[in-house]
C-alpha cells in the first residue's frame, strides 16, 4: 500500500541499521576531519567532552528555561543514551559492591559479576601478557573507574620506567597544582637604565615568533612587539637596548641526556620550542641557547614597527615591581596539557613539570620538578609508593612509576568530584584517529575510536596507559608497562591487543 499510495516502488528500501551505520562511519570521518583542521593546540574533539564534564555538576545540563519555583535549572529532554551509564559507586548492580541491604541477593549477584569480569579479563589478558614481544617484565592494572575496583592486575605495583606515559603523572600535577585555566605569561617591562627595556620569560612553551602561529592559539612573540612597540612610541621612544630575563628557571637547562632532538635546552623564554624549521611536533634539531635567539626574533619584530634596538640582546634582570608596558598570554593550561598528551610533547611536559614546582614553592628545576611532581600526585590521595620523577617527559629512564599509579590517577581524572583533572582524559589520543595513536587500533579494530591512550617509548621500554568503555558501558583505566622488549614495532602490536582485549571482554 505505501508503494501505491506515496509512489516508493522505484525508490530502493534502506533499512534503518544502514542509515545509522553510514550515519556513524560519517560522523567519526566528520570529528577526525575537524580535530586534523582546528590545529593541535585545541583540537576540535575537546568542546564537547567539557561540557559533558561540566553537566555532571550537581545543577544538571544546560539551562532551558528556569522554573520560578524551583532552585535548579530544567534540564532539556534527551533521547536515552546509547550507552548503558557508568554505575556509581555502591550500585550493586554487577560491580561486587552493593551495600549488603535487603536479602543480600543483589550483593551475590553483584560478587558473582565481580568474579566473572575478573575471570574473563584475566582469561583474555594473561596469554596475551606472555607475548615474548612485550620483554622480560612487565606491570598492568585495570580497574572500574567508578568503582576503583581493582578487574585486572599483574605486578600492578611494580615501579618501572614508564617512559612518555609518565605524562600523566605531569599533567595531573600541573593541573592539582594551577588549575585548568592558568595562563602563563611572556611580559615587556622598563630596564634599570634609561632606554632600556626586558624580555621576561615566564615559561610559556606556546610561545612563538610566527607572524602565523602554526598550531594556532598561544603566547604571540608578534602580538607583544606590537603593544611594546605602541607603548614606546606613545612615550616618544624610539630606540631602546634590549635585555631578557630567563632567571625563573634554575639549575641545567640541558636535559640529562644531553643535547637532544626531543627536547631543546628547557629555559623560561623560548620561542617555537627552540625548533630550527617549521615542525611543531617530532624531533628535529633544537636551537642550542633558546633565550637568546627569542630575543633576536623579538628585536627583529621591534625594528619591523619602527623601533630600533640597539647592539645585541644581553641578559639582565627584569627591575623589581616593575609595571609590563605589554604582557602576552599561554592559551589555558588545559589547553597545553592536551597539547602535550596528544602529541606527546617533551617541552611542554617539561614547562608544566616547572610550573608545577614554582606553584609548589621549589626550584624551578629537574631537581624540584621530582619533589614536586611527587608531593602533588600524594596530596591527590594516590600511592605513589616507588616512584620517581626525574623529569616531567619521561625521557629520563631514572622515572619510576606503577601500572597501580597511572590507573589511579585516570580514575581521579574520571572523578566527577575532581574536574579539574578532566583535561587528563581529553587530552589522551584516541585510536585510529588523533596523535600518537592515530595509525594504531585502527580500521576495523573493535577499539577503533573507543580507546583513549598515552603511549610510551624508550629502547627496550614500551608502554601504553589510557582509558576505554567496555561493553558494558563502564568507563576503565588500563596501565601496561613493559621492559626489555626486543623491538618497539611488535612490542607496540602487543600493548594495541591487550587495550583492544579491555575494550571487548565485559
């Protein structure tokens, strides 16, 4: 009758699991597409998961129209998820941890699920932990992040080298520490003698001399020549020395490891991560003293809008109190801890490691980051038992962390209690898609843009630390550390089969 009446007999049926399924396929095209466009300082897939963060708040969602009656906005009505929720703590419904009340049944079935998740995850884990791709040591954890119940582990407690997921730890510190949205500030102030005007270095790693930032939103070196350049001018000045001031930081700037094309000399002014091309991410050759080549570019930018600066850039010491004639701004720190986590930035984990113990009262120093880093992650209510932060990149083999630690700390991330901590989560890659894991669990992986991770590498060190949403619809961390693994290339297939087996097995 439909084919008569309306005139479909020569239009071909398309079933409704089609349209939803191209409907699917497109949209994940559409977000990848939209993430790789809205450049790597705000990737485009984090909007959306801060609102979400900040529905959980108790007031509920957005606000539709506010009732005069009532305290609380009306929250706009919705279709029912497409996931099951995440179950909260004390459910009992499949997680063991039912508060005993009633006959007891639910608390047995709870447990019996309990055990059943265990057994499945450890069926399907174990072989794959005894891949001889994966080394001679190895630690892993899974857990329920909203529960905290322990599904999986195996040497969870280990401290072993984390390598680059030892990130996490960095950008939970930083952000416990300063909060999502601290900005860091590059400033222009009067020198101690006439004429004479200072660079200040804050520790801004978005800093750039570009007239055309590459990786959008950040710290403009153009921007702050031209307010400096008006600020003189409307003072009738036009020609000044200049000097720069990169005193925050103290101790070597030279990473342990020495000169290294994953990481430029770490001092509190430099521009485009000291890089000699025009890359914003990867390893390339690194300027070998920062501080003054910023210096050069900003003098260079000074002379285009018509002040000219006298004899070389030379250090000096910014005048105490002294009022900025212009100031510029990192984007928020939120912003620079996903910057850092999905491409797996060395020199803003760096930076952030510095912000992280000048907020704490240490040097600004390797030697203070590891004080402060640690104090930090303890006063969180993690274990950090074991651990060591020699670094805040993970470049240095002397860090020490657990499986234990790093799903704590997703879990802490995961906490509706603790949004701050949420860049910790949207920062992370996601498989088959963005950063680092974009060419990994891809295609037709079942954690093909399910699974968020930080991976890690060292020689013979492999790593991956992330979250993923089983088939149940609970939110789990996962933390796999290995050492002495023969090459990186299957070692990191080994570490995409254990998350995709988290991703599958409820």
């Amino acid at each position: 009758m439909c084919d008569r009446e309306r005139g479909w007999s020569e239009v071909p049926l398309v079933k409704t699991w089609q349209l939803i399924a191209v409907s699917a396929v497109a949209g994940l095209a559409l977000s990848a597409a939209t993430v790789a466009a809205a450049g790597p300082w705000d990737s485009g897939q984090r909007k959306a998961e801060r609102d979400r963060a900040a529905s959980w708040g108790r007031t509920g969602g957005a606000d539709h129209g506010t009732d005069p009656a009532a305290a609380l906005p009306k929250t706009a009505p919705s279709a029912p998820g497409v996931l099951a929720g995440v179950r909260p703590a004390g459910a009992g419904s499949g997680d063991g941890s039912g508060d005993g009340s009633g006959d007891g049944s639910g608390e047995a079935s709870g447990n019996q699920a309990g055990a059943a998740d265990r057994g499945a995850l450890a069926a399907a884990l174990r072989p794959l932990l005894a891949d001889p791709a994966l080394g001679t040591a190895h630690g892993a954890c899974v857990i329920d992040t909203a529960t905290g119940k322990v599904l999986f582990e195996d040497g969870a407690r280990d401290a072993m080298t984390p390598a680059s997921t030892v990130k996490i730890a960095t950008a939970a510190a930083s952000l416990a520490a300063l909060g999502p949205d601290h900005r860091i500030r590059t400033t222009v102030t009067p020198g101690a003698g006439p004429g004479q005007i200072v660079l200040v270095g804050g520790g801004d790693p978005s800093l750039t001399a570009k007239k055309k930032a590459p990786a959008g939103s950040g710290g403009s070196l153009v921007a702050l020549a031209a307010d400096t350049a008006q600020a003189l001018k409307a003072a009738g000045t036009t020609s000044v020395t200049l000097g720069y001031d990169d005193s925050l930081y103290t101790g070597p700037v030279l990473h342990p490891l020495g000169a290294n094309p994953n990481l430029a000399p770490v001092t509190a002014l430099t521009a485009d991560e000291g890089r000699t091309d025009a890359s914003f991410s990867g390893p390339v050759k690194r300027s070998t003293d920062p501080s003054r080549d910023t210096a050069r570019a900003f003098a260079a930018l000074l002379g285009e809008r018509g002040v000219k600066v006298t004899g070389e850039p030379a250090r000096a010491k910014a005048a105490t109190g002294a009022v900025p004639l212009a100031a510029t701004l990192s984007p928020p720190l939120a912003g620079l801890v996903e910057r850092m986590l999905t491409y797996s930035d060395n020199d803003i984990a760096e930076a952030l490691a510095r912000q992280t113990a000048l907020a704490s009262g240490a040097p600004a120093s390797f030697d203070g980051v590891g004080r402060a880093v640690g104090a930090r992650l303890a006063a969180l209510g993690v274990d950090t038992a074991g651990s060591r932060f020699a670094d805040g990149s993970g470049l240095n083999r002397a860090d020490k962390v657990s499986a234990g630690l790093l799903t704590a700390l997703l879990a802490k991330a995961a906490d509706p209690q603790r949004p701050e901590l949420r860049p910790v989560l949207t920062g992370l890659p996601v498989a088959g898609f963005t950063g680092t894991l974009r060419a990994r669990n891809s295609g037709t992986s079942p954690a093909a843009g399910l699974l968020r991770a930080k991976t890690g590498t060292l020689t013979g060190v492999n790593t991956l630390a992330g979250t993923v949403v089983d088939p149940a619809g609970r939110l789990l961390a996962f933390a796999f550390l290995t050492a002495n693994t023969p090459d990186a290339g299957p070692a990191e297939k080994g570490l995409d089969k254990l998350a995709a087996a988290v991703a599958t097995v409820s």
